[in-house]
C-alpha cells in the first residue's frame, strides 16, 4: 500500500494568480479559490496540448477549477471552465496593474489553506467592478481597507485613542482633522494630538470606517471623492505594508498618489 495516503478530489471558483512553465510541457500554477484559499498546482501537458485546457488559463476570467490532492506531492490540476471573463481590464495598463496588485494581495493576505469565502467575494467584487470602468485606485483602495478588517489587521477608526471620544462625535466643536498612527492603527483627535502622525481629515476616517464593512454590494455602490481618495491613497497602503512587513511587486511598492 502506498505511503502517500488517499488522494482527494476538490473543486472550487477561482481566479489565476500566477504561472509559470515547468519542464517541457507541464505549466506550474497559483489559484486563489474560494473554498481552499491560495492553491499551487501542476497542469499537466499544458503546453504539449492547447485543447487540454483551452484557453481559460488566463488571469482576469472568474474559473471553475477541478484538482486531485495527494498527501507529499503538488497538486495536479484536473479540468478548468470559465465562468466570467473581464478581460475589459487588460484595455488599459493602469487596470491591469491594478488587477494584478489585488490578486497578488489576496494571495499574500490569505495564504493559509481553508475556506475563503469572504475574501473571495471581494477581490470577485472589485474585479469586476474594474472591469466595469471603476478607477483603480479607487478599488486598490476598497480591496485593501476590505482585506484588512476580514484578516484582523483593520485599524480601530471607532474613538481616538488618547480621549476615547467616538470618531462620529469629532468635527462638531470646529476640528476638522486628527493625526492617524501607522504604527498602531489608531487616531488621535485635534484635542489629543501630539507629535508624529499622519494627518487625515474626518471624512477620510470616516471613509476608510465604511470600507471596512467588508460588504461587496457596500464597496460597489461607494463613491470615494477625489480628494478622499487621494489621503487614503498616501495611508493606506502604507499601514498594509507596515504591518504585513513587505511591499507588492505589481505596484511598484507603495503607491505615491
């Protein structure tokens, strides 16, 4: 009897994070599923025959994926279907990066195996919300402030942190900005504030509040103010790249704004 143990048979929605040739004919690749999370798998003969697997081994389309497991080996990826195609984001460069910064996010944030189902659902949401026209950064944005409240890295935007006083209380006695802490994920209202901090205004906090309900159907009807956006776009990826301890290759690091 074989000392691998039993092999399993999975299946799952799944988006394409990376690939790579392996050999002379097998493909290596990294799906984000919704129901195993970041997954590495070997397809066999991918490049010996395109009709193994059409043409659906493409970033950007929404896949049903089959795969065999076996306990010590890479998984062998048994058939693939598409689902939805947005292959609109690959008509211009900036969606394009953009939609490889959320799958490269997903697979960093997420990579233990398990279900995904939350995280999932958002990088589904903002792909298809970039394929549909939303500007990137707007939806960088939105994935990221998602990202972090479903992995527990979300910063606490309820009260400042040196009075307590609730962040929807702020603003009615003429204050109008705090000074936001990178490294504790905190905020400090003018009343509070001491040296250090990145100064945010209000909306902004309040802004960044709401992503993190994490609701997909909430971050598609968001509209984030261009000059919201523009102080969350100098934040936010900072804070994610602090506490995640690296920067995202597919942006060049941190976005200047």
């Amino acid at each position: 009897m074989s000392s691998q143990g039993p092999r399993s048979f999975k299946s799952s929605r799944a988006f394409l994070v990376r690939s790579a040739d392996s050999g002379e004919t097998d493909r290596r690749l990294s799906f984000f599923t919704e129901s195993e999370g970041l997954v590495h798998m070997t397809a066999k003969a991918a490049l010996r025959s395109r009709k193994r697997f059409g043409g659906s081994l493409q970033k950007y389309f929404l896949l049903d994926v089959s795969w065999t497991e076996t306990p010590g080996r890479n998984a062998i990826l048994d058939s693939v279907s598409l689902l939805a195609s947005y292959w609109e984001i690959v008509a211009d460069w900036e969606r394009v990066r953009h939609a490889d910064y959320l799958l490269e996010l997903a697979a960093t944030m997420f990579p233990q195996p398990g279900p995904k189902p939350k995280a999932f659902r958002i990088l589904l949401a903002e792909m298809k919300s970039l394929a549909g026209g939303e500007p990137p950064p707007a939806g960088a944005r939105k994935a990221e402030a998602a990202f972090l409240s479903v992995g527990g890295w979300g910063p606490d935007l309820g009260e400042c942190r040196g009075c307590g006083r609730p962040s929807g209380t702020l603003g009615k006695g003429g204050a109008s900005a705090v000074r936001f802490s990178l490294a504790d994920g905190r905020f400090s209202c003018g009343s509070c504030t001491g040296a250090g901090g990145i100064s945010m205004s209000l909306g902004a906090v309040r802004t960044w509040k709401a992503l993190q309900s994490s609701s997909p159907s909430l971050l598609r009807r968001l509209r984030i103010p261009d000059r919201i956006l523009e102080e969350l776009q100098q934040v936010i990826p900072r804070y994610l790249e602090l506490h995640l301890g690296k920067s995202f290759r597919s942006l060049g690091g941190i976005e200047k704004g």
